[in-house]
C-alpha cells in the first residue's frame, strides 16, 4: 500500500482552523487569505478522502476524523516547525507572537518589560492587545494571555509569573464623609466600587499582620464596573473605597489622591499568570517570553507606603 505524500502546509492550515475555531481567525493567524487557507483544507481532505469538518452558515465544527488528525498530528507539527525554528540564526526568535493583557496592567507593568523583550529579539513580531474583556486565546488567535487574581476554571494551561498586593483605598473626599476606618469591621455597608470581573466584588477577608486576627466584610456597591481602570478614577472621584492591585496605585499614594485604608491589616495577595491554550505544544518564543516576565516580575509583592 503507498502511503499518501501529504502537503505540510495544507496541514498547518487544517491544525490552525482546529485550534482558532473558525476559518477566519485562522487566516488571521496564519497571515492569509481566508479563501487560501478553505482551499488548503479542501485539498487536504480531497488527499485524505474524508471531511474533517462540518460547515455551516454560522460555524465550523471538527468531525470525529479531524479529531483524530488533530490529536496525532498538531504536536508533531509543532515540533517540527521548533526544530526548524532551532536551526535558523543560531535559535534566534522569529515569527508573530500576539498576547493579551489588562489595560492598567499593559500600560503599567508589562508595557515597558514587552518593549525590553522586544529589543532582545527583533526578529519577533510582536503584537500585544490590551483589553480588560477575557479574550478567548484560540478564536482570537492569540498565543499567550496574562491574568491576574484568582484564575477560574478553564481549558488553559497557567504558569505562574509573579504576584502583587491588593490594596484598599478611598479618597480623602470620601474619608471626610465616612470617617478614617480603625478596623475592616467599619467598612461594612460602606459605599464601594466593585470590579465585576471579580467573583466577589464587594466580600473582603482582612488579616492583621503578624497574627492570626481574620475580618470579613461586605460593602454596599456605589458603582459596579467591569474595569480597573474605571474603579481606580470612580475612587479617585470619591464614589466608593476600592481594593487595586498596588503597581496601579502607588502614584495617587504618593500624591495623596487616594488613602490607604488599614495598612495594618492585609488582604489576600494575588498571582499574576501566563495563560495558554492546553492542547498546544508550548513554542520556544511563548516559552522565553513566560521565563523573561518570570525573571523581572517580583514574586512577593510588598504593600506600598
């Protein structure tokens, strides 16, 4: 029997459309037409004599055999393009790498250590989108997101990069009102801006330092936005206190714009993480990028003031 001479490229493009979901975020990801990346899949089914996927007006759907193809093939192509990848210039980093992050984070943190990484690997191209959204890394074509708190559940692998400390603040308008809090238990059914990307926005747990004392509260929502960035200026606007991660506040600290709340008591610290979609081998860029961010991010945040 001869085995059938398959077209690696043709490959690529079927393994890309499993992955991003849709012809079109496919071609977005590979650089092509959409129209190129349909033939492509047609030929390579027509070689194959099977349909790997089903088709509709509104969406694409894997068929069992495209599974099986995808599950057998899309990490031997993978290392396949990393051994190629290895031999040019000396293992230097090519290609697109497109990532995702917050908008404060971006802007803040991972913008100056990106243009860094960017220097050292000039050959990338490297293309960040900054949303405050959860962008779905495959349909989007995105190969690396990075996501702060506490990660819920998903089909994405995670690695963790660092950490930071949330903080609670208010401003000095909004003390005028309600009074400097000695303790959490003040801030029960005070006004807050709650950050609803969070699972509990306005629930609290406060540890005093160096002991074991614990305090939950809950605030009343002034205001619920789905943004760090809009809880940061509505607190600075005296709406409501807030807990921000600290590498967005330290500034309106230091200006006085906003007030830490209790600095003798903390809250839970949270990670900062790389996420990336499960079922792909993880590429040497996307692999150097996750050390890079490791070695520069701080690993135990300090509180700030």
């Amino acid at each position: 029997m001869l085995m059938k001479q398959i077209d690696l490229n043709r490959l690529a493009a079927f393994v890309a459309v499993v992955e991003a979901g849709g012809f079109t975020a496919a071609a977005e990801r590979l650089g092509q037409a959409k129209s190129q990346v349909s033939l492509q899949v047609g030929r390579l089914e027509a070689e194959l004599g099977v349909s790997l996927f089903t088709r509709s007006t509104r969406r694409v759907t894997v068929t069992e055999a495209g599974e099986r193809l995808h599950a057998e093939t899309a990490p031997l192509l993978m290392g396949l393009q990393e051994a190629v990848a290895r031999l040019g210039e000396g293992g230097r980093l090519e290609g697109r790498l497109r990532l995702t992050a917050g908008l404060a984070y971006s802007d803040v943190v991972l913008g100056p250590l990106l243009a860094r990484f960017a220097a050292l690997h000039p050959a990338l191209d490297i293309e960040l989108v900054a949303s405050d959204n959860a962008m779905d890394l495959l349909a989007e074509g995105l190969d690396l997101g990075i996501r702060g708190g506490v990660l819920r559940d998903s089909g994405l692998k995670a690695v963790r990069l660092g950490g930071f400390a949330q903080v609670a603040v208010a401003s000095p308008a909004l003390l005028n009102q309600i009074g400097l809090p000695a303790t959490p238990a003040a801030l029960n059914g005070q006004p807050w801006v709650a950050l609803t990307v969070l699972p509990a926005p306005l629930t609290w747990q406060f540890s005093r330092a160096g002991s074991q004392e614990q305090e939950t509260i809950r605030g009343r929502a002034a205001m619920r936005v789905n943004s760090a960035s809009v809880v940061r200026e509505c607190a600075k606007a005296g709406l409501g206190v807030a807990v921000l991660p600290d590498y967005m506040i330290a500034a309106d600290l230091a200006q006085g714009s906003l007030v830490q709340l209790l600095p003798d008591w903390q809250l839970p610290k949270a990670g900062t993480y790389a996420v990336y979609p499960a079922a792909r081998y993880l590429p040497t860029k996307v692999r150097t990028l996750i050390e890079f961010l490791q070695a520069h991010l701080p690993a135990h945040p300090e509180l700030p003031g």
